[in-house]
C-alpha cells in the first residue's frame, strides 16, 4: 500500500504530512513562525502538538538561536522553579554550584513549555511576571536577569473553559494565547494514517510491508491515543508478523475492534481483562497514570491500587504525573 506525501524534519523530528489538514497546519506554522507572538498549541494526547512547536521555532527567525523544552507535568513545583529560573550556588542543600535555568538557555531563542496545564499556580504567576518582560531572580541569587525568550506553549486541556473554576488563571491564558493553533487528532485526518504506519514499520523493520487489508483496518480504527496508539500498534505488529507484510490478524485486538478482542480473550477472567485494559490504556498514555485513570474512568488512587494489586506499579513508578 503506497502513499502520496512528504516526510519533513524539524529538530530531529519527522513530521509525515500528507493530509490536506495536516499541510494547511504545517502551513499555519510557517506563517506564524514569522511574529514574535507567543503561541499555545491545542489538541489531544499524542496528536502532535510538539511537532508544530518545533516546526514554528525551524521557520521562524530564531531557527538558529536554541530551542530548549520542557514537560510541566514531569516536576513538582520547587523543582519547576529551579528549571526554569535557575539557582546560585548555596542556594539550598545540594546546590553546590550555580545553575541556569532554561530560561537563560533559551536566551535569544524558543522555550516550549509542554502540558502548560499542569503548572502550579504559584508557578504561572512568576511565570507571567516573565512573559511581561518583568526581570526575575535564580535562587538564592541579589542580581535579575532578563532575557529575550519566545514561548510556546502546548495543551491537551481546555484552558480557557477551566479558568473559572480556579484552575488556570485567565491573565496567564491570554497571554499565552496571542496565537492559538489546534492540531487534529488522528481520526480527522485519515488520509495520515496509513502514511504515518508505513513511515513507523521502516523504521522498525524496513523489510516489512503494510497490507491493503491491514490498512483499512487501521483506517477504520479511531485512535483515541492518536499518533502514539498508532505507533505502538504498528511496533507490536512487526514483532509477530510472521511473512513479508502485516496482514490485519497481526494488528492488536483493540486495533481491529470489539469482535476480535471478544475472539482473542472468549473465556478470559474479568480481572485478566481488566489488567489487559489498563496495560492497553498506559501504552496509549506513554505511561501517564492521570491520563490512563481519566481514559479508563476511575481515580488515580484506584489505578494506582490496581496495579499494585496486579504486581504493575514498577514499570510505571516513574510516570505518576
């Protein structure tokens, strides 16, 4: 199954576009990459809002100048502080040299704030104090600093409708969103996912090949994890294909629907399915335990307590976020 579309690179990451939606975004990058306007970049988990930033910063006039990023879900607050603003010597215990922050790394250049969402609120009030232009102090330090940064930020969140309610404040939200794109998810652009499979099985096994049969069946699946499901689905695939393609019995179950995960598991314990569906659900995720308990309807608490009693916790330990 051939496709008619480019591969682009921007930052050592390849954006595969053959959509009519996914060219007019990429198109959108361009343009905006010319102002200097702070951008927020919508969309769900795994839809390729990363992509876009790095695309924006490649176009604009600061394409030579750093690029530096950062996931606002991956620390806690105190350690979100000393990130971006940096520290000075004794500073605290275990500052035993001065630091940067990223801000500084970032001077003359693009910061990517990703997951801006789910940044601490004491966090987004520096932060904005930042994005004014207001100097700012490292740790423990008597100088400011100032420093010519472009911010681009990303989220799967609605922004803008949880600003009542306490949780993102609305001067932040605006600021940030001088510009605002919106990249599709995966199952409104159709026309990239065979594109996007092929690009995957090259690089997994170049010697592989992509039925017509196996890409309908990914055509027809609506990818709710988007890029990364597909991903995951394409890798496990070439792992038991057992001739020179990938037929459609060699896609995961969930990929080719209810009826074959009925066939694949017909007298499975209800616990084994279960155990089956959150493994699912945090391949889809990347591992993040809030977004697996969101997708599978139950609490944090009640995933985490699940996989403790299903003897998983270790291999997601690290992704509590």
């Amino acid at each position: 199954m051939g496709w008619n579309g480019e591969t682009r690179r921007f930052l050592g990451m390849h954006a595969v576009v053959a959509s009519p939606a996914m060219r007019e975004l990429l198109r959108s990058a361009e343009r905006v990459a010319q102002s200097g306007a702070t951008v927020l970049i919508t969309g769900e988990t795994g839809s390729g809002k990363e992509l876009i930033a790095r695309a924006i910063h490649h176009y604009s006039l600061r394409g030579s100048k750093p690029w530096v990023d950062i996931n606002c879900a991956a620390l806690p607050e105190h350690l979100m502080e000393s990130e971006l603003f940096g520290y000075q010597k004794g500073a605290f215990s275990g500052a035993d040299s001065t630091k940067q922050g990223l801000f500084e790394l970032a001077h003359t250049g693009t910061l990517f704030l990703d997951e801006i969402g789910e940044l601490d609120r004491k966090m987004q009030v520096k932060l904005l104090r930042v994005l004014d232009g207001v100097p700012y102090y490292r740790l423990g330090a008597v100088r400011k600093i100032s420093v010519d940064v472009r911010i681009l930020a990303a989220t799967n969140r609605d922004l803008e409708e949880g600003t009542p309610d306490g949780g993102f404040r609305r001067d932040l939200y605006h600021r940030l969103s001088q510009i605002q794109i919106r990249v599709p998810p995966l199952r409104e652009r159709p026309e990239d996912i065979v594109p996007l499979a092929e690009f995957f099985l090259e690089q997994r096994n170049p010697r592989l090949r992509l039925s017509d049969e196996a890409g309908e069946v990914l055509q027809r699946h609506g990818w709710p994890g988007n890029i990364r499901e597909l991903r995951n689905a394409i890798e496990k695939a070439a792992v038991f294909a057992d001739g020179p393609e990938i037929r459609a019995r060699d896609l995961p179950a969930e990929t080719r629907g209810p009826a074959a995960v009925v066939d694949t598991i017909p007298v499975c314990r209800l616990d084994t399915m279960e155990r089956r569906m959150i493994e699912q659900v945090l391949i889809q995720t990347g591992g993040h335990q809030r977004r697996a308990a969101e997708l599978l309807g139950i609490s944090r608490r009640t995933l985490s307590r699940k996989l403790k009693s299903y003897g998983m916790e270790a291999p997601y330990q690290d992704c509590l976020a």
